[in-house]
C-alpha cells in the first residue's frame, strides 16, 4: 500500500513533554482567597483545608502528600498550596468548586483565577428586582 503525505495528529515520532529536568526543583505556589464568604460566615476554612488534605491526589493516590505539597491557612481566609513537583492549578480550581457543590454553596459562590496561581471565591452579582416590585 503506497504512504501519502504524513498527516499531523500522533503518526510519526512520540511526542517528548518538556518539564523540568532531573536535579531541577519545581516549586508552584498557589493561593485560593475565600476572605469574603469566611467573613460572612458561610464558608469554614478549616473543613475547607481538611477537605484538600484528603482529597489532592498525588502519584494516583489520595493522602499521599508527603513534604512534596503542603497545605497551609494564610491569616484571613486564604489557603495556601505549596507543591514541589507539578501540579496543576486548574485540579485545585476543580477541587475547590468540588467543595462548594458538596457544601450546597455552588449556586451563590465561583471560583475565580485573579492572576497566575491565584483563585478567589466570589459571589455571584444578583440583580435585586424585590426593590423594583415595591416601588409599583
């Protein structure tokens, strides 16, 4: 059978993903800032600490953490996660919106990535109609 043009798209050599190289460290450092429903009192940072604790995945397997991620309270309302290898800051992201959606707070929270590593919990903008029906 004659061969054509190789076509793209996993025919030919195997694709080599570039990560860091042996001896190198890795250190990602991400922050979830969840001040705002913690001082409203509807979001428990320290269940939300556990939760990550026996929920990060690491080699397949969860409560496999080690020194290599650490996960720690920041003051007021921030976690902080700290890996030595990579780790993906969208599994966090999906975690936490995990979280919400066990603590039946998904429907008034979202998670939002302020800048790189960053995520905060924020409150949806509801357009209060009530005050214009009273008006009438």
């Amino acid at each position: 059978m004659p061969q054509g043009p190789k076509r793209p798209g996993g025919h030919g050599a195997p694709h080599v993903k570039s990560g860091a190289k042996k001896g190198q460290k890795i250190t990602k450092k991400f922050t979830i800032n969840a001040s705002q429903p913690a001082n409203d009192k509807i979001f428990d940072i320290a269940n939300f600490e556990k939760f990550l604790h026996e929920r990060i995945k690491r080699e397949g397997r969860t409560g496999n953490l080690g020194d290599i991620i650490t996960i720690s309270q920041q003051g007021d309302g921030k976690i902080e996660v700290v890996s030595h290898e990579e780790f993906s800051g969208r599994y966090l992201k999906y975690l936490t919106k995990k979280y919400l959606k066990k603590q039946q707070l998904r429907d008034w929270l979202r998670v939002v990535s302020t800048s790189q590593g960053n995520y905060e919990l924020k409150f949806f903008n509801v357009v209060n109609d009530e005050a214009d029906e009273d008006e009438d």
